[in-house]
C-alpha cells in the first residue's frame, strides 16, 4: 500500500502536473515502473536496460455523494451549471451516492528498437444504471498521438483537484476521436498540430427558419497548440478551426468556427506544491467544446434569414491549491462562460410561448467550489466540497408578456450543493 498511487507522476514535462485524485488521467510515460500498482507486469527481457514490455491495471474507485441544498440541478450527477433549470420551481433537497464514477486503467508500454510504443485505456460506469462506458483510448509512438483522448485544444495536464470529476464547466472537457503529431525541441517548446472529429455544430428550431435541417460534416475539427516550459511552470497556447455545415433548401453551406485557448501551470512553491492553475478560452462557433455548452449544440444558431449564425462564446477558470501538510489539502476554484446568440428575427421565450422579434439570447455562468480533502494513506483521499452557481438567461428585443410589450427578460438561477466522497486505488 505504501507505493500504491503517490508514484504515478508523469515523466519529462508531465512529471510535475500530476494530481493523485483528480478526475486527471495519465499520459504516454510513467515513471518509477517498480513503484507501480500491485496489478502492474513486465518483461525479463530488456532494450537499453529497461523492460522490453512494461504496464499495469489501475482501478480507480470513487464513491460519488451530493447533496442538493437549493434544488435546480437535481437530476443532474455533475454541477454543470450550464444544466440549471432556471424556468423550474423545484427546490427541494436531494441525497444521493454512487460509485459509478469509479474507473479502470489500464497502460502498456513496448519498447523497439526506434522508440516506445504506448498504449492506454480508461472507462468507467457512468454510461447509466452502472454500464461501462469508453472514456479514453489511444496510442502513442515517437511523434504520433492516434485515438480517443481530451481534446487538445484544451489542455489535459491541468485538472483542479476537485470532487466534481466532470471539471470546472467553463473548461475545455471534451474528448474525442483525434490524429495528432507532437514535436518537442531542447528549449523545453511542445508543438501540436492534427485533426479531431468535430462533434455537435447546430441547434435547429423548425419555427425560425423551416427550411434548414441538420447536414452531415465535411471536415474535421484542425486544432494545433504550444507550450512552453518555464523555471515557474509552463503556458500553453492552443487554437482551432472549424467547418460547420447545414442544409438550406437542399444546398450544402458552411460557416467557420474558430477560438483560441490559453492555459497554464504555476508552481507557488519552493517545492513545486500549492499550484495555480488556469484556462481562458473564447471564439466563434466552439460552444461545444465548453462543458457548460456541451450536448446543447449552441455552435450556431438560425437567425430567421435564411442562414445561419455562429455564436461568439468564452469560458474562463482558475483555481488554486494549499498544501497543509502532507495529508490535509484544500481547493479553490471560481470560473465564469458566456455565450451570446445573433439577433434573431423571431422566437417563442421560455414556458409561457411569449413572442419576440428582433431578440437576442445571452447566456451567463457563474460558479465556486471549495473544498477540504484529506489523505490518511497513500491511495486513500477523502474530501467533502461546496459548490454555488449561477445561470442566468438574458433576452434583449422586442419581447411580448401577454400584449405588454418590454425589451428585456432576464431569467436566472442559483444552485448549491455539497460533494463528498471517497476515492481508493487499487
């Protein structure tokens, strides 16, 4: 038990991000190999005096508790507040546990004669009623990155350490099928260029614009990024391109997304700990690669002209982690994403159908999380956090409430709950 987890630091530049018990997964090196689990093999043969074959199988189990003090998020496992049912009254409190989340991982790596070759695999149970669902699967070999990983235009190796594995909602939490080419320099430079499937683009509403339907993407998602590895930490800069597309009357029309994300590391530590970690991201057209805006297909939407529109959008989060001693911790996060539609000709507002002309549509996000965590053995954290958010929905036009005419609805929501649970490796 002594060596189960603590030693799974990431080698070269990952070696220092690494973050025990965090929704976090692992990279192409691990360091250390005979500190690994106890599920862990490799091979008597050897290339340059290391195993030829090497790898292990980590399980990664998390008992899931909530506790909802203000309803809004009631059904929801994860406190996305992009999710807050701001038009609900419901505000009764809700317990529940789970161990859903809990993961498997499983990582090999081969050595040959030109480089290693590294695999690794990762799901858990959250694909409902307790079935197994793919989250990670990809391989690695010199300068290739093939398979289903994080989206690189985010950034894999910052996590806060939180309860709440799905992130902060105003990341980048994306994962998806990705060819990638990485190259490292001497002046501690990582480059990355490649392709990822691009996912949801577009809401469609039958009511504004009857003539535009749903089309099959022609392109992937280009994504390319830099980081720079520095005495305090690291930055790292990504960017991306898009090619959206929809039907209008039988025609094929495409409309570009595109954003930028910064990213960084930074130790406030003699001894690298209490890091500061951060994300700002913004563009057009990306909305699904937030977690506040995923599975909403908030990347365009139509404007009653016959077209339609990408919608500007930004994220942003930081957050902060104080070491007490070597078994107490504690975490601070607070972040912020905005989206905000085009003006769109016509449209029916919120549960009541009121009409509206001319009206754009902002949505606002807002949120903290503080949390306590405690270490008692290695492999063994258990942690208890506080989550407080809010949605607020913004309609600003010409806007009909039962034949009173007002050029604004503002609609918003607060959600508040308290995690806890308990993570154990074995």
């Amino acid at each position: 038990m002594k060596y189960l987890l603590p030693i799974l630091f990431l080698a070269s530049f990952c070696s220092t991000y690494a973050q025990s018990t965090s929704g976090k997964t692992y990279d192409t090196q691990v360091v250390e190999f005979a500190k690994l689990p106890v599920l862990s093999w490799k091979s008597t043969n050897q290339v340059d005096d290391k195993p030829a074959w090497e790898g292990f199988l980590l399980v990664k189990a998390k008992l899931n508790g909530i506790y909802d003090l203000s309803g809004g998020l009631q059904n929801q496992e994860t406190f996305n507040v992009g999710q807050i049912d701001v038009w609900g009254h419901d505000n009764r409190n809700r317990f529940g546990m789970d161990m859903y989340q809990t993961q498997l991982r499983i990582w090999s790596k081969r050595k040959t004669a030109t480089s290693d070759f590294v695999g690794y695999l990762e799901g858990d149970f959250w694909g409902g009623d307790g079935r197994f669902r793919l989250r990670n699967v990809w391989l690695d070999y010199k300068f290739l990155h093939i398979g289903q990983d994080w989206s690189f235009f985010g950034d894999k190796d910052i996590w806060p350490n939180v309860l709440d594995w799905d992130g902060p909602p105003s990341g980048v939490w994306r994962r998806s099928t990705q060819i990638k080419f990485y190259f490292k320099n001497p002046n501690h430079w990582l480059f990355e260029i490649g392709i990822e499937n691009p996912g949801a683009e577009f809401t469609f509403n039958e009511e504004i614009e009857p003539d535009i339907s749903a089309s099959y993407p022609v392109m992937p998602d280009f994504v390319g990024a830099a980081k720079k590895e520095m005495t305090f930490g690291y930055l790292r800069l990504a960017a991306i391109y898009r090619n959206l597309t929809y039907d209008y009357s039988g025609t094929n029309i495409s409309k570009s997304g595109y954003g930028a994300a910064l990213s960084g590391y930074i130790h406030t530590h003699a001894d690298r700990k209490n890091p500061l970690q951060f994300q700002i991201v913004g563009g057009r057209g990306i909305a699904s690669y937030l977690a506040s805006f995923g599975g909403r297909n908030y990347d365009g939407v139509p404007t009653g002209t016959g077209s339609i529109s990408t919608a500007p959008v930004l994220g942003g989060w930081v957050s902060y982690e104080h070491f007490f001693d070597s078994r107490w911790h504690a975490n601070f996060v607070v972040g912020i994403s905005n989206f905000l539609t085009p003006e769109i000709t016509q449209l029916e507002i919120g549960p009541n159908d009121y009409p509206a002309t001319n009206t754009k549509i902002e949505l606002d996000h807002r949120y903290i999380v503080v949390n306590l965590m405690y270490d008692p053995t290695p492999g063994l954290t258990l942690g208890i956090e506080y989550n407080l958010g809010n949605r607020s929905l913004i309609y600003t036009g010409s806007i009909d409430i039962d034949g009173y005419m007002t050029s604004e609805i503002t609609q918003g929501r607060s959600a508040q709950r308290i995690s806890f649970g308990a993570f154990f490796d074995f």
